[in-house]
C-alpha cells in the first residue's frame, strides 16, 4: 500500500486581536470559547478537543487526495480540524456533530465553506464514494468505525485510541489481535501513523490516542455471509484461550464434523491444538464458505 505523506504545512495563525481567531489550537482559548458557548466537556459524549493544529493538519493531509473526493468529518468540535481540511483544498466538506451549540459555532465560523449536520454519527447517511475523517469519541468509536466498515467506506482517517488502533492493526499471533483485527481485514486494510499525547487534547484523555487509515477491499468480500462469518469469530473467539480442539466442535456439531471443515478451509494439519488468535483472518474467510450450521 503506497503511503500518505503526513509532513504538515505550517496551520495558518491570524495575528492581531482575540477575537480575530475563530479556531482556539491552545488549551486557554478552548476554554475560553466553550465558556462563551456554554459548553462543558462531557465525558458522557466522550468531548475531549483536539488543540495540536499540526496533528489536525496531518489528519487532513491523509484525507485529502487528488481525486476531489467529498469529505465527511465526523466530530466537528471547535473546527480544528475543518480548518486544517480547508485549508487542504478539500472543497465538498460536510462537518457531523451532534452538540447544537457547537454545531451554531461550526456555521458561524465557516459559513458556506461547509455543510454542517447535527446528528449523531451512528444515525447519519454516507453518500458512495465519500472519505470519512474524524477525532472520534475515544469511548464510542469502536461501533461508529465497525459501521463505516460495513458502509465501506473507501477512506477513513481516524484518531482513536492507541489501543483501538492496535486492535484493529494486529496480525496472528500477538495478544491483542481478535475479532476486531479480523473485522478490521474482512473489510479492508489498516494502516497506523502518528501517536497523539494526551496533552495534545483539552481536556487531557487518560490514555493516548492514534491516527490510523481504513482502505476499503475492492470487489465482493471474502465471505458468502457477513452474519454468519461474524456468528463464527464470535463463538471461536468466545475463549479464546482454549484450543479450536475444545471451541470448532461446539460450532460444527462435533468432533467429525469439524475435521472435516478444518480440512475443507485449507487449516494447517495441527489446527486443533492452537488458538483462535493464531489463525490468520484468511483462515477464517475460508471456514465462512465451507461452514454450513448444524442441522437439529
């Protein structure tokens, strides 16, 4: 996979009066525009603003492309990173954010340069062909990016938590590669830059965060069925410190039967003996087209 540069411009500051900012990028001036506003923080909704204009830029660098495609942003926030997109040239940009009062602040900074929408980002539609860019929440971001996933979506940019991304980057073989690493490559392929401190965030998350990318896979998916696949890492991945010996059988209606879908998958001869997380996802994709469930 060919790679983005992520070298970030220097984001453009406007000298002069407070009042000629209309991004606040320092912890003060978040503070100070969310009082005017009338916003806390709420953990609840998982606000925590991004105030490194540089990592804003570099997120914007990876979304913006030559191809012009439109560009939805997920979690406009104070606008941070809708200046760092504008700024990259992207010129169909629409901005989710489900705080009404932000999404006022959004309009009247903006203007027409963007389309705000006030909707959560569970609810909202995804026009084909639109790359998805956004600061998630970092306590819900898992389900908004399994949806984007099966929306397939052909470019997400996100920043998440840095144990999130490393979840949906793991290979077979390490201790966080699981049903989300292999949900993560049934629909495409994930791809991890920059580490983000928690100091680059107002108010400071407990943990770091991460930008990843989400290509989409081109063409049909590598199983017959999404639900019945997903039926089967669920149930695989159910213990998975035990042997496919203990977990397979219970799935295939026994021992027999389970050989045989083993060896009909293409699984290595000693499958019975390792775990779950020692198969690739490929050997998964391969068990959904032979897996047929148990007749009662």
């Amino acid at each position: 996979m060919s790679r983005t540069s992520t070298v970030s411009s220097s984001p453009r500051r406007r000298d002069g009066p407070r009042a000629w900012w209309p991004v606040p990028e320092r912890p003060p001036e978040v503070r100070e525009v969310l009082a005017g506003l009338g916003v806390v923080p709420s953990k609840r909704l998982g606000q925590s603003f991004l105030v490194d204009p540089f990592v804003a830029d570099a997120e914007a660098a990876l979304a913006s492309d030559a191809s012009g495609a439109p560009v939805l942003e997920i979690g406009g926030g104070l606008g941070i990173l809708t200046a760092a997109l504008l700024r990259r040239g992207v010129r169909e940009l629409t901005v989710v954010e489900r705080d009404r009062r932000l999404t006022h602040h959004l309009r009247r900074v903006f203007g027409t340069q963007i389309t705000v929408l006030e909707a959560d980002a569970l609810d909202v539609e995804i026009p084909s062909g639109t790359t998805v860019v956004g600061n998630l929440p970092f306590s819900s971001a898992t389900p908004i990016l399994l949806r984007l996933f099966a929306r397939r979506v052909p470019r997400i940019v996100a920043l998440v938590q840095r144990e999130v991304a490393a979840r949906l980057a793991a290979g077979p073989g390490s201790r966080t590669y699981g049903r989300l690493s292999i949900a993560a490559r049934l629909y495409g392929e994930v791809e991890l830059f920059a580490e983000v401190p928690a100091s680059s965030f107002y108010p400071p998350p407990a943990v770091l965060g991460q930008i990843l990318v989400h290509t989409a896979r081109e063409g049909p998916l590598p199983v017959p069925s999404v639900d019945r696949f997903e039926r089967i890492v669920r149930g695989l991945f159910s213990s998975r410190r035990k042997q496919l010996a203990n977990l397979l059988p219970r799935l295939a209606g026994g021992e027999v039967r389970a050989n045989a879908l083993a060896r009909d998958a293409g699984w290595p001869s000693d499958w019975a003996r390792r775990r779950p997380e020692e198969l690739p996802p490929e050997a998964y994709f391969r068990l959904a087209f032979v897996f047929e469930p148990p007749s009662d």
